[in-house]
C-alpha cells in the first residue's frame, strides 16, 4: 500500500486516517484502519487530505513531501523517537527540528507537528511504513536499471 490511498479525513462524524476504496461523486468510500470497516463518508460533511498531498514547508520557501518526513523520522526511531503528541509545544519543536532542521517555524504550527507525529505513529502501528520502505527499495532498483541500461 502506498499513501495515495491513505486520506485523512476530518469532519463532525468521522475523524481519522481511512484507506480510501472508491470515489464518488458526493464523497468516498473508506475502510477504517483499526478496525477494517468499511463506509460511505460525504463530502458536504467532512474534508478529505490525501497524505501523498501533504508537504511541510521549509525555510528556503518550499515544501517536504510528508513521505520524506515519515521516513527520516523512522531512521531516527531508535536514537530519536516521536515525542507524545500532547507533549508542550517546545518539547514538539525540539522533536521536529532534529527530524526536519529547515521546517520553517512560522508556517509550520503546533498543531500540525502533533498532526504528523500521530500519522506516523498510526501508520507504524498499521505496518504501513514498511510498505513503503519496500516500495522506495522496489522504485530505487528500477531507476538504478534504468539507469545502467542508458548508458
């Protein structure tokens, strides 16, 4: 599974990271992470965010895919890991600033750190970071062919 399935959705019924199973014309179709259910949820009702989609601004003006941010802050799980996300906002700072040392502080609020500390320990839990190590591995060889055929 890769994160263009993955959505986050927030609204006054549903709240959470859903993968996503179909699309409709007035919302989606989702399954729960925890408990594999499926569900209608309306568009008119709750906002959908595709995590692919998501980017942590920097201070050169750009933005980090949230890909690259969940991977180095799995590299850095063992020396480093993810502060509770009710943790005090310095304490988030601190956190995130080892993980992403160019995230752009005044862009880039409490709110969010917390946001993208509980996707990850989510994914975690769902193995759904592994996937994508294995997929980046599968991407990586292929361009190395690609590569080594051009020449």
């Amino acid at each position: 599974m890769n994160l263009e399935k993955i959505v986050a959705i927030s609204g006054n019924t549903v709240n959470g990271l859903f993968e996503m199973i179909a699309n409709r014309s007035n919302g989606l179709v989702v399954e729960d992470l925890e408990t594999k259910k499926r569900r209608f949820v309306a568009a008119r009702r709750s906002n959908f965010t595709p995590l692919s989609s998501v980017g942590i601004y920097t201070d050169d003006g750009d933005a980090v895919d949230i890909k690259v941010v969940f991977e180095k802050m799995k590299e850095q799980e063992a020396d480093n890991p993810p502060v509770a996300p009710n943790s005090k906002e310095e304490e988030l700072r601190e956190y995130f600033a080892d993980v992403l040392p160019t995230y752009d502080e005044q862009k880039v609020y409490a709110r969010d750190i917390k946001r993208v500390i509980k996707w990850y320990n989510a994914l975690k839990k769902h193995g759904l970071l592994e996937e994508q190590e294995e997929e980046s591995a599968a991407e990586n060889e292929t361009e190395e062919k690609t590569e080594n055929s051009e020449e």
